[in-house]
C-alpha cells in the first residue's frame, strides 16, 4: 500500500489532497475540500450507483466528475462514533462544512420521549461551520487529525 500527494480536481490543492493505493483499488480524499473518490466510482458501476444512492441531495449536487481520472467526487461524511460527525450542510450555492459534536444529555433531556433510552445526542443545533477549503479545520476540531 502506498500513499502519494496528488493534485484535486476539485479545489487544486496539490498538497493535502493524497492517493492511497493497492494493486486493484486507489482511494482519494482532499483534506482542503473535503472531497473523496476511488477507483469503482466510474461512471455506470454498481458502486458509483450505491454511493450516489446513499449520498445526500446536496452531496450529489455539489459532487464532480474528475475527466482525468473518469471518477465522481464527493464530499465526505465523516462519521466518527463518539468524536461526533463532519458533514457537508446546506444549498448547492451556499454551503459549508459542520462539525456536530456528541453531548451528554442532561436529565431533563434524557425524560424527553424523542431521547428516550438514550444518554447522548448529535448536537446538530450547536454544530461549527467551516468553509468549503476549511475541512482540516474541522477535521483538527475533532482531533483526528494533528498539526
Ligand atoms: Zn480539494
């Protein structure tokens, strides 16, 4: 396995944008933008189907496709359990990066039916934004990544 700085199609980054690849797999993801992709995501494969499938609207509209590499690019979600999640929010001309961190509920919360049998929530509501070329930022906030 081997890992290489490369250029983003997306923003133009040329050095927080890295490649990972294996013999049969190359993965891509820009800490700059925030955009990820790998090699099955040509165009009509299963895979590009699913990923489009289960991405958001947004995620769709604002995702690209790389005429070097005939790959689509999306922005990530980073789901991280406990350290919360980053997601891309808003319309297609305004959008921005969030970071929602997990918070213990308070015991009035956890009395409250919507919470019921649960002691923590995604604190959607209080979520940081970053800008579209921020998402190290975000990613630094969680702290999964270090300077
Ligand atoms: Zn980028």
């Amino acid at each position: 396995m081997s890992e290489v700085k490369t250029k983003c199609p997306n923003c133009f980054s040329e050095n927080q944008c890295f490649e990972e690849s294996t013999e049969h797999f190359t993965s891509y993801i820009c800490f700059k933008c925030g955009f990820t992709s790998n090699s099955y995501y040509k165009n009509d494969t299963e895979e590009l189907k699913k990923a489009v499938e289960s991405s958001t609207q947004l995620m769709n509209e604002i995702s690209l496709f790389d005429y070097d590499r005939k790959i689509t690019w999306f922005p990530s979600v980073l789901n991280m359990g406990k350290f919360g999640i980053i997601y891309p929010d808003g319309t297609k001309n305004n959008w921005v990066w969030k970071f929602a961190q997990v918070t213990k509920l308070t015991e009035e919360e956890q009395k409250d039916p919507q919470y019921e049998g649960h002691e923590h929530k995604l604190d959607v509501d209080n979520a940081q934004s970053y800008g579209q070329h921020e998402f190290m930022n975000a990613c630094k906030d969680m702290g999964i990544i270090k300077e």
